[in-house]
C-alpha cells in the first residue's frame, strides 16, 4: 500500500517535470523541438566560431602582430573550422531538416523519434567536449584537417616530461622522437578524434532517420517526384553522410591506435604511410563539402520559387543534377591533394571528375535564374538573402572550378586563395541560406515574424562584409601568401589586403549584432496574430497552423501534384490539371 | 531603390580601393604568381589568365541575368502576374551541353599544361636535396649522389640551370614552394617526390632582382609561419665561386680575436649538440639544428624569419624562444627552460665568431 503509493506519486512527479517548461525541452522526441534545439545550438556555435574568427583576423589585421601566441592561433583557427563545419552549419542543416520533412512530406513525425533525440544530444555534449579541450588548453591544433603525421605520437611520448630536462637531454629526446613521431604529444588530437566521432555517431543516426523517413513516411500521393526540392537534398545529403563519415571513422581510430597502442599507420619510419590518411580524410571531406551545401541548394530551390510567385524551374534537372554531385563528390578527392606528388595521369583523372562535378552545379544556378524569369518578385529579406546567395555561389564555384585547372592549383593550393573559394561557398553559400531560412520559416516556428527593415540591413552588411573579408583572399593567394600562418612579414605587399579583410569581418559582426537584436526584439513581442501562411507559399508545411500542433496535421493530406498548397489555394489553375504525368 | 543603388555606389567603391591597394602593394616585393622568373610559373601564370579570363566572362554574363531579372520582373504595382512555367526542356540541353564544351576546353589545356611542367625539356645541370625540418629548410648539393656540401634557408642556383630537387622529410609534412619559380610540392616522410624549376630571366644590374622568396606551404606546427627561405639566381661563374667558397672548412678565427673567444663558446656552451661547422666538429649528418660553417655568407637566419645582422643573431642567440617560439633552439639567457647562462659578453663574442664564418 505505502510502496504503492510512493510509486505513484514518483510517477506523478516526473510526468509533471517531463510537462514543465525545460523538463518538456529536455525530454522531447517531437522532430520540430529537436528540430529548433538543433538550430539553437547551430546558432550558439556560429557565435562561438565567429567569435574564432574575429580573433583570427584579430591577430592578422597588421604583420608581425603579437595578439595571439602561435599555439593560441593554432587552437583557434582549427576550432574555427571545426565549429562552423561540424558544431553550425551541420547541426542547422540538420535542424532544418528535422523540422520541415516531417511536415514537408506530410507525416507526424520521424521515423524514429527516440534516435533522433539521440543524435541532438550526442550533438550536444560532442560540442561541449570539443569546446571543454580549451579548459585543457588542449583544443585540437592541426587543422580541422589534421593531417598525420604532425598529429602522431607513439605510447612512449606521454610518459617523459621535456621541460625539466637538461638542454642535452633535450636534443637526444629530440632526435628520439623523430623515431617514436612524437609531434603532438598533448591531448589536442585526441580531443580531435573523440570530440568528431561523438558528432559522426549523431549524423549517422540522424542521416539514417531522414532515409526512413522520406521514404517511408510520406503523404498519400506524395511520390519521389512531387517531394519538395529541400527534401530531396537532405535525402541526398543523408546518403553522403552514410557512405562518407566510416571513411572519417577508420582514419581517426587508425590514428588513437598509432597514438595510444603502439601502431604505425601513419608512420613513414616504421613502414606506415602518411599519405593513407589524405586518401582517407578527402574520401570523407569531399563530400563533406557537400553534405553542407546541398541541404542550402534544397532551401534557395524553395524560397525562390515562393517569393517569385512560381515553380521552380526545372524541378527534374534541379532534383537530379543533385544526384549526380551526390555520386561525383566520391570520385574527386584526391583534388585536395594535387601537390602530394600522385602520378600526372591520377592528377588529371582527378582534374576531369572535378571537371565533371561542376557541370551540375552550373545546372542549379541556371535552373535558379531562370525560376526568376517571368516571375512576379517579392524582395522580402528570405528572398533578399536567397538571390544574394546565387551571386556569392556563383563566385564560390567558379574560383572552386578554377582550382581544379591543376597546375593553377599547384600554384594557389595552400594558400588564401583557397580560403576565399571555401568562404564565398560556405559564408556566400550555406550561411546566405542558412539565414534566408532563418527569415523564411520564423513565423512556422515560432508563429511570429522577424522584422524585415532589420533584416534587409543585416543583409547588406553581409553582402558587403563577406566580399570585403573574401574578395581580398583571393589576391593575397596570387602575391603569395601561404594560409595558416600566425603571422606574416611586412613589405611583401599583403598588409592592405589583409586589414581590408579584417575591417569586412567588422561589417559582418554588426550584421550579426543586428540580427541578434531583431531576436531579442521578436521574442519580446507579445503573441502577434500572424496569418499561419504569411508567405503566400507552396508547400505542406504551410498547410497547417504556424506553429503547427504536436501532430503536425489534423488529417493527413492528400497530394496531388508538386505543389499542393497552391493547388488549394488556386483550384482552377492547379497543377495537376497541367502536370504531364 | 534609392537605397540599393547607394549600397552599389559604396560597393563599388570597396572594389576600386581593392584594385587601389592591390596596385600600390605592388611597389612592395609580392612573391606573385603572376611576375613569373621561368618557364613553370609561367606556364602557370597563363592557366591563371585563362580562368580569369573564362570566370570573369561566365561571371559577368550569369549576374547580368539575375540582375536583369530582378529589375525586370520586381513585384510593383501593375506586374503582370507570373507566369507558371515548369521549365523548359531545350533550355536545359543548353545550358548543360555549353558550359560541359567550356569546362572540357579548359580541361584540355590544364592537361597539357600539367604534361608540360611534369618534366624538364633537358637533363639537370644540378641536383639538391631539400630537406624539410620544423621549421627551417636545409638544402644539400649532391654531385654524384654524394654531398658536396650543406647550407640552410638560401638556396643557390645559375641562370637557366635545370635544378633538380629530391624532397626529403624524417618529421611531418611540409611543401616546398616558389611562386616566381614553381607551384608547389609537398615534402612528405617515406615518400621520395622530387621537381625541378628554371630562372630564365636575369638582372645584371641589380642582383635583389634574382632573389626569390619561398616559403613552406603546408601547415607543419607551430612555426609553420616561419619557414621561409630565399632562392638566388646567379650568373654560372658567380654560382661556381659560391659552390668553392661553400666548399671549404670554416675560417679559423685570428688568436686573441673577440671570434676566437667566440669559437671557445660555441665548443663549450653546448652549441655542438646540435649545430655542425665543418673543420671545427666532427662530420656528423642529422643533426637537429643547420649547419653553420658558412653561416656569415647567409642573408636570412632562424628560419628565415630575420636578415643576417649581428643585433638580430644576439637576440636569436639570447632569446630564440622569444623570436620564434616552440622552435627547437633554446634560450641562452638563464631564463626558465633555457639551456644556458651566457653573458651578453659571451653572446657578443659568439655572434662576432658566427659572423667571421664567410
């Protein structure tokens, strides 16, 4: 009686907590709280990595600056690149994706609830172990890269403390370790290896959900072939994911192994070969480059059909031309690694599938030109940030084709020139999206908007901030200077260039303080009656309450056509009545 | 509109001060890939034209459409309504087969291009290997797959000498890079890659003009920014009384000398550990720091990081840790961690010895 009666009330207890307002956050296996937890955290990385960033040009505003010590750049740059690929650009991407297919697509939830709140907190603390290396003062320091063998070290390097020996006892322990590899006998690999495959289990998990999802869980009529174009991109991301990240998972254990039980994968002197670890890091970061903008591809290919008042164009070629990066991007790793010495006919192999890769590319960006054409366009700030995107991509993919002409890339390889190619992608690329998506689907979260004067301001100071911070990088390339480096010399012609980039990242940092505010400002407001479909848009997402019920949709809706919103709102002119299938 | 066009206005602006800088900063000395010194760079100097040339064009041609389409079909008052196009299959053709002919084009010569600089057009007239250490480059001229003789962070070569160089590393991986002469290459441990560059343009009258900056190129740990060096070209005969001088033993220093006090602090400070000057230490190979017989010869010391001048070697003597820190080379200031206690005294005298090593 009395135990029964404790259980109870224990029962009733936690259900109440589960109920509170942080008990229901914490606890939740509803794709859309995931979803904008996973934005949220996105988000607070993107600051974290900003921040990296602002020191970064902190330190390179004037040459020979001793802002930061080298081991301090060191940590910083490679958790800058760390953070904004794997702790924003993913986890948003992936945020986004656990929001909208759901109610793309017309279902209540993932396929898999309980794993998806798995991945959103292997996310969590793998960022909060990565981001705990700093109290070490061990961050991952090689490069988000983190090529071997400069990250290799045998079992014998822990175990001798350097400092306290004599300067003989020095130089022999020196030459020693030349033979044990000891290069990095800290922590900060390990942080590397354990921190990226807490995050790997959490895409994987993740990237298996969104298959089973999409192509299970679909509305009645909703085919392969109607699914909006941001479903088919995280679908085809979802695959990269699953055929990329072993590579990343083996290459990274092969390393603890070498560093914790002895072995010598990557060690030249004991019959291992530095080079394995460049063919098995690209075989995972080329289609990572991928992975973090085909979900940005699927978001412009929905805010600009909405905001021009008409289908995509080219729904097909757009959709397919997707599948064929998603199977190129195997086969064109190796482009990274045009200076390691491969045999000239393995060079230009690399060169055509590189070659090849850009053909797709160059598809998209048309088929989202022509979508203006003939249009009737609305500037609203998604829009403003969804054609900004298609200029600052259009930059990021030709520089990106020019580096596979090879012995242009011999040249520039390594240097700021790649920095730029990698910025005008991921900054004029994934982060235009990111925000246009932020501005797009706001009121579908949260069923409020954010303010648009504050918007078209924030992104104009990120147009002309992002040209003014990567436009330069391009010429700093040409005169030569390497990337990487803490610091440079004076009077080799890089000083005004590199203080014109690092005033650019002030105009970024206003557009980010901004943005910050509209925040502030929008969730301040009390509940505005806000129309559930303020975009005049096309999709099922819009189909049902802003923000929509727990169960997404009261009945489950029937599709008729690619288009199923416009179809309700426009019966005469539906699509299906023109549809050719 | 008002709005956009001023925004335009000020982008604009930005741009031409880019342009501004980009040609003011070349009165200072940029290692640009674009002021080739032989025929690789220039070979890779006109793949760079080309697809400036060819992005520029797509890039001019594809923003003009959007922006056309931005100003043409804006939402204002009395814009038709748009029309519901799905595409258009002819187009798509286009648009897929044109830009597959451009790429393929450029592919064809970035192909050729790549056979050309693979190989040089005759047999080298010298071979040298390079041998990448954290974080300084020593340079080793072989004659008959022998060492003639070792130097560091300076590298000699005549006129339109074939080089030949063997990349060698025993630590991690570096890349080893010329922008007036050659793209890159990396230097990777178990891996024997090698390339080759010619300087076919010369100034006779001023001998700065034949100097190149290189620099190392792939990230290789804390002093990655430091490991630059300098390419001289030379006339043959200038190059061939190089190669003797850098042939003999170091000088040895007048008795009584402030160098002969200096050379009895290089034998007893511990120096020897890790530093060779032929003639004075035993001929060992390997060893951790750069070989220093002829060091007075030199125009760039730690790693290419500072100009030869007696101040800056006291400081890099005193207090390597503060120049350039992590390095191997520890500091002579008593200071915590520093391998020694040397007065400034000593230091003057090693510096004054150092100095006399023509």
């Amino acid at each position: 009686m009395a135990v029964g009666s404790i259980a109870t009330r224990g029962r009733t207890a936690r259900q109440t907590w589960k109920q509170s307002k942080f008990g229901s956050w914490v606890t939740t296996t509803d794709h859309k709280k995931l979803g904008i937890l996973y934005v949220s955290t996105g988000f607070i990385f993107f600051l974290a990595g900003g921040i990296e960033a602002s020191l970064i040009r902190w330190q390179l505003s004037t040459p020979n600056a001793g802002h930061l010590s080298p081991e301090a750049y060191d940590q910083i740059f490679t958790m800058h690149g760390l953070t904004m690929i794997f702790l924003f650009v993913m986890p948003t991407m992936a945020g986004f994706g656990n929001y909208l297919v759901p109610l793309m697509i017309g279902a209540r939830d993932m396929a898999f609830p309980r794993l998806n709140a798995l991945g959103y907190w292997l996310l969590f603390f793998g960022g909060i172990f990565m981001y705990a290396s700093f109290i070490f003062g061990s961050a991952p320091n090689a490069g988000w890269f983190s090529y071997a063998p400069l990250t290799e070290a045998s079992p014998g390097c822990f175990t001798q403390g350097v400092a306290a020996m004599s300067a003989q006892a020095q130089a022999q322990f020196a030459t020693q370790n030349l033979q044990l590899s000891c290069f990095s006998p800290g922590q900060n690999p390990d942080f590397w290896i354990i921190g990226l495959n807490l995050l790997g289990i959490s895409s994987l998990v993740g990237a298996l959900n969104f298959i089973v999802t999409i192509l299970r869980l679909r509305a009645p009529g909703m085919t392969i072939n109607r699914m909006p174009l941001f479903v088919w991109m995280t679908m085809i991301t979802s695959f990269l994911l699953v055929f990329a990240l072993p590579s990343l998972t083996v290459a990274s254990f092969l390393l603890l192994f070498d560093r914790h039980l002895g072995t010598h994968f990557y060690q030249a002197g004991a019959g291992g070969d530095p080079l394995l670890w460049q063919h098995l890091f690209w075989s995972f970061g080329h289609p990572e480059v991928y992975i973090l903008i085909l979900p940005a591809f699927g978001m412009i290919s929905e805010i600009l059909p909405v905001f021009s008042g008409k289908p995509i164009f080219g729904y097909t070629f757009v959709a397919w031309s997707g599948v064929a990066i998603g199977f190129l991007s195997f086969t064109v790793w190796a482009h990274h690694m045009f200076a390691v010495g491969l045999p000239t006919v393995a060079q230009a192999f690399f060169a055509s599938t590189t070659t090849l890769i850009a053909i797709p590319t160059a598809v998209k960006i048309f088929n989202w030109v022509a979508t203006l054409y003939g249009g009737k366009l609305r500037f609203h700030t998604p829009m403003l940030f969804a054609t900004g995107f298609i200029a600052m991509f259009l930059i990021g993919g030709l520089n990106g084709a020019a580096l596979a002409v090879v012995p242009f890339d011999y040249q520039v390889t390594d240097t700021y020139f790649v920095v730029a190619h990698i910025h005008y992608v991921l900054f004029g690329g994934s982060v235009m999206a990111i925000f246009g998506g932020i501005f797009y689907w706001f009121p579908k979260m949260f069923g409020r908007q954010l303010n648009e004067t504050l918007g078209k301001i924030q992104f104009w100071l990120f147009l002309i901030g992002l040209n003014l911070t990567f436009f330069p990088m391009h010429i700093l390339g040409i005169l030569g200077m390497p990337r990487r480096q803490y610091t440079y010399p004076p009077n080799l012609g890089w000083d005004g260039l590199n203080l014109a980039a690092s005033i650019g990242v002030l105009i970024l940092i206003a557009g980010v303080l901004i943005f910050l505010w509209n925040l502030v400002r929008t969730f301040m407001k009390s509940g505005v009656g806000m129309a559930d479909d303020p975009w005049d848009a096309f999709t099922l997402e819009w189909a049902t309450a802003s923000p929509p019920p727990p169960e997404n949709f009261k009945t489950i809706p029937t599709v008729r056509s690619r288009r199923p919103l416009w179809d309700m709102k426009h019966p005469d002119k539906a699509d299906w009545l023109t549809e050719g299938h | 509109m008002r709005f956009r066009s001023k925004v335009r206005r000020i982008a604009g602006l930005a741009l031409l001060g880019l342009v501004a800088s980009a040609v003011l900063s070349a009165c200072d000395k940029s290692p640009s890939i674009l002021q080739p010194a032989g025929p690789i760079a220039q070979n890779e100097a006109y793949m760079a034209y080309m697809v400036f040339g060819v992005a520029a064009v797509v890039f001019v041609l594809v923003t003009a459409a959007l922006i056309y389409c931005i100003i043409r079909f804006r939402d204002r008052p009395g814009a038709a309504e748009a029309r519901q196009l799905q595409g258009n299959q002819r187009l798509e053709i286009i648009w897929t087969v044109v830009p597959t002919l451009l790429l393929f084009g450029i592919l064809f010569f970035t192909i050729r291009t790549m056979f050309l600089v693979a190989t040089p057009p005759s047999p080298a007239n010298i071979t040298v290997n390079v041998i990448g250490h954290q974080w300084w480059w020593e340079f080793d001229y072989q004659q008959n797959g022998k060492t003639q003789f070792v130097t560091a962070d300076e590298l000699h070569a005549p006129v339109n000498a074939i080089v030949h160089l063997n990349l060698i590393s025993d630590n991690v991986i570096h890349s080893f890079w010329i922008p007036q002469l050659t793209g890159k290459t990396d230097v990777i441990p178990g891996h024997n890659n090698t390339m080759w560059f010619q300087a076919t343009s010369f100034d006779p009258n001023n001998p700065d003009n034949n100097v190149y900056r290189g620099a190392c190129a792939e990230f290789c740990g804390t002093q990655h920014a430091h490991m630059d060096f300098i390419v001289v070209i030379q006339t043959q005969s200038d190059y061939n009384s190089w190669v003797t001088q850098q042939m003999q033993p170091a000088a040895t220093p007048a008795a009584g000398s402030q160098a002969a006090a200096g050379l009895k602090v290089f034998q007893t400070a511990g120096c020897e550990g890790c530093h060779a000057i032929n003639g004075v230490t035993p001929p060992v190979k390997g060893l951790i720091g750069p070989n220093l017989t002829h060091f007075g010869s030199r125009q760039l010391i730690a790693g290419g990081v500072l100009s030869n001048t007696a101040d800056n070697l006291f400081q890099w003597v005193y207090q390597a840790q503060t120049v350039k820190p992590g390095v191997d080379m520890p500091d002579f200031n008593g200071s915590a961690g520093s391998a020694g206690n040397l007065s400034q005294d000593q230091v003057n005298a090693l510096v004054a010895y150092l100095e006399s090593l023509q």
